[in-house]
C-alpha cells in the first residue's frame, strides 16, 4: 500500500479502478457473497469519502441539502409560529358561527304583555271579542314553550308556521283596535275624555311596537334558530357591535332586547337611529311602523290636548 492509500486519500484514477474492481467483483460471475471481499468495502468507503472532501472543496464549506433543508425548517417554524398568533388574535364573532341559540323567556315575556295590553282595551276597540285573538295567541304561546322550553336552536317547519301565525294574530288584533281608534277620532265618536283616550292610545302603541319587535326579530337573516346555525351570513339590520366588533362583547349577538331596541327608537323617532336596515323588507317594514306610530300619535295627542282641562 503507497503513502497517500496510508494516509486515506485515493486519487481519482485509484478510485475508479477501485469502483471498476467492486462492479466487476458483484457482477462477474453472479456471486457477490463470493467476489466482494474486504478490500472491495474498503475501496468504496475511500470512493465516498473522495466525494464527500470533493463537494466540500466546491461549496466551500456548506452543505447544500444541509442548508437547504435548515432554510426550510426555519421557514416552517417562522409560518407556525405566525399561524399560531394569527390564529390566537382571530376571533369570529358570535353572530357569524354556531351558538347555543338565544333565551326563549325575554320574547315570551313580551308577548305576555301584549296580550295583556289587549285585554286592558275597551270591547268596543276589540275584534269580536276581547278575548278572541288573546285566548288564541296564549294558547300557541304555552304551545310553543313546551315544544322548546329553554332557547331557539331547533329548526321546525311546524314551529316556524307557528311562530309566524301567534305574530301575525298578534299584529292583527293591534291593527283592528288601532284602526277603529283612528276612525272613532276622525268621525267625533270617541276621545270624549282624555284619561281614557290616552291610557288607550298608549296600550295601542306599546303593543304596535312589541309586534313590530316580534316581526324583525323573526325574520332577520330567517329568524331565532336560523342564526343561531349561522345558515346566513349576510344581516338585515346592522347593529353597532357589527360595525365595532372590538367595542363588543366577544359572544355579543343581536337578540329580541335588540330588536326590541329598535322597534322603540323607530316608533320615536319616526326614522332609523343606530340600527341601520339593509334588506328592502327591513326598510319597508320600518317605514309602515314609523307611519302607524306617527298617525296614532298625532291623533291621540291631538285630541287630547284639545279636550284637556
């Protein structure tokens, strides 16, 4: 053995002819239990380690793949790492995912005073009977509490209809004891005392708003259990904490205390304040409020001060 295989450097002709006697050594006669022996192992642990020395001479000193493959480890570790953050400081509002659904019991409680104010009306101002439509609507109340107790996440056709109906008789009632007060004004024939003239008007237009609550309650992005299964994206009424997520509670989603908000502030003000109608329905549905609210109580005002003494 020479000087340079002593001290483990093979030069390329060496390292060829050693490569050319492990091939012929594996491949000459089909054996290569038989033909590759220790010098043959050698000779190929001196090929590799040429080849190793050759690629460091001509990467000066760096590794590609090694290289390579920090740069993308790195670059992976910086992507989590942001993801993970990102993910950390994202937070979807409550009125665009799944929720438990909202509370039956402030809706309900509402209805209960409707019907109550309904009761409290003259028999004159009443459709049939006074207690016609108020019986009705108690009755599909009770019925819709035992079939969901407690929120508003089961979607139903049959409590959908339900539901819609106990509104409708709801704003029904309110629309014939409303009109019958507007024509008895007009004509002469009632507001001959103004205590009883104002504590009618009065329960006329608090009902007229829980109704009108009732009906944009209903049919915002499709009603209660639609939004809590997130099934629209898209509100009809932009509420504050829509436009200033930030300013909101984290799980803040528009429920009847809102909606009932808004029915008031429409009823006042004849005109939308801080909640923003954005679907034609919502815009039309709030201009017949404002016209209902504002022709009962100019008239009812009216009368009043008139018969004042």
């Amino acid at each position: 053995m020479t000087n340079a295989e002593d001290r483990g450097e093979v030069g390329p002709v060496d390292s060829e002819d050693a490569v050319g006697r492990g091939t012929s050594g594996v491949t000459g006669n089909g054996d290569a239990h038989d033909e590759v022996g220790p010098d043959h192992l050698r000779a190929l642990s001196a090929v590799r380690t040429e080849l190793s020395r050759l690629e460091e001479v001509l990467c000066a000193g760096h590794h590609p793949v090694s290289e390579a493959a920090a740069r993308v480890a790195r670059a992976v570790d910086s992507s989590t790492v942001t993801t993970r953050a990102a993910a950390h400081h994202l937070h979807v509002p409550a009125w665009l995912r799944v929720t438990p659904g909202e509370n039956r019991w402030p809706v309900a409680a509402a209805i209960v005073v409707a019907i109550g104010l309904q009761l409290a009306l003259p028999d004159r101002l009443a459709l049939q009977s006074r207690w016609l439509l108020p019986g009705l609507e108690l009755a599909m109340l009770i019925g819709l509490i035992i079939a969901s107790p407690v929120r508003f996440n089961r979607e139903s056709t049959a409590l959908r209809i339900t539901s819609l109906t106990l509104t409708g008789l709801l704003s029904l009632a309110n629309a014939w004891s409303a009109t019958l007060l507007i024509l008895g004004l007009v004509e002469g024939t009632e507001g001959r005392d103004a205590a009883p003239l104002l504590s009618t008007g009065a329960a006329i237009w608090l009902t007229n708003i829980i109704a009108f609550a009732v009906w944009y309650w209903q049919f915002d992005r499709g009603g209660p259990a639609a939004r809590a299964h997130a099934r629209r994206l898209l509100p009809d009424f932009q509420f504050v904490q829509m436009q200033n997520p930030d300013l909101a509670h984290p799980e803040w989603e528009p429920q009847f205390v809102d909606y009932l908000y808004l029915s008031f502030t429409n009823a006042t003000a004849f005109s939308p304040t801080d909640v923003m109608p954005l679907s034609r329905w919502a815009k039309l549905t709030m201009l017949g409020q404002s016209l209902i609210s504002l022709v009962t109580l100019a008239l009812v005002i009216a009368r009043a001060v008139n018969i004042l003494k």
